[in-house]
C-alpha cells in the first residue's frame, strides 16, 4: 500500500476535489477508525476499531461502495461536526447536475476526517 496523506485542510480539499483516489481516502478512514492491515499476510486487525463498528464491520467497508457504511459513518459524526466542512473550509458543495453518490460519499468521509481533526486526535 503507497503512503496515505496527512491529515490536514489540504488533504480535505484534494479529497473533494477528487485529487486522491478512492482506495486512499477509504484507507485514510479506515487508519482513523483504527483498522490496520499486515503487510506480511494482507489481513485485517480490527482490534483497535470500536466494538460497534468491528461488530458490524470486522474488516473496513468499501464507504464509495457501500451505502450503509457511509451512513454509518455519518450517524457516527457528532452534530457539532455535522458542517464542518462548511464552518472550517468554507466548501460551499457541488452543484446540482455536477456530483452524484461517489462524489457526496466522499464529501462524508472528508466530513468525519475533519471531525477527527477537530478533536484533536
């Protein structure tokens, strides 16, 4: 697996404006929810991930994908969090005719990733 990016605005905005490439940004969520992969064997630890979602998802969920995952993800987002990308980017959105399902799951993951900034971790 190559090198994920930082975590930081400019890593949110080559997110949204889909600079990086899905695999990445999943990979991103995935290093933050806590899953890690062995390099040796290619296999998931989800140790580290919270029981409610290693419950659900003992390996981490494709989030372009998988539309329950990304709501899933969403729910998990505090509602404090909720327009960060707003309040902290000023990212105004797409525009109708412009994005559709990948385009606004990827605006979620850059969304809780922002979230995860804020508090601090």
């Amino acid at each position: 697996m190559s090198e994920l990016p930082p975590l930081n605005n400019e890593t949110i905005w080559a997110i949204l404006n889909e600079e990086i490439d899905d695999a990445a940004v999943n990979r991103l969520v995935w290093q933050y929810l806590g899953y890690r992969c062995d390099a040796e064997t290619g296999k998931w630890n989800s140790a580290g991930v919270a029981p409610e979602w290693r419950q659900e998802y003992p390996e981490p969920p494709d989030f372009i994908d998988s539309r329950p995952a990304t709501v899933k993800l969403t729910r998990s987002t505090p509602p404090e969090n909720k327009q960060l990308l707003k309040e902290k980017l000023g990212f105004k959105g797409y525009k109708i005719g412009e994005f559709g399902p990948r385009q606004t799951r990827r605006a979620t993951m850059a969304n809780w990733l922002m979230g995860f900034m804020e508090a601090g971790a």
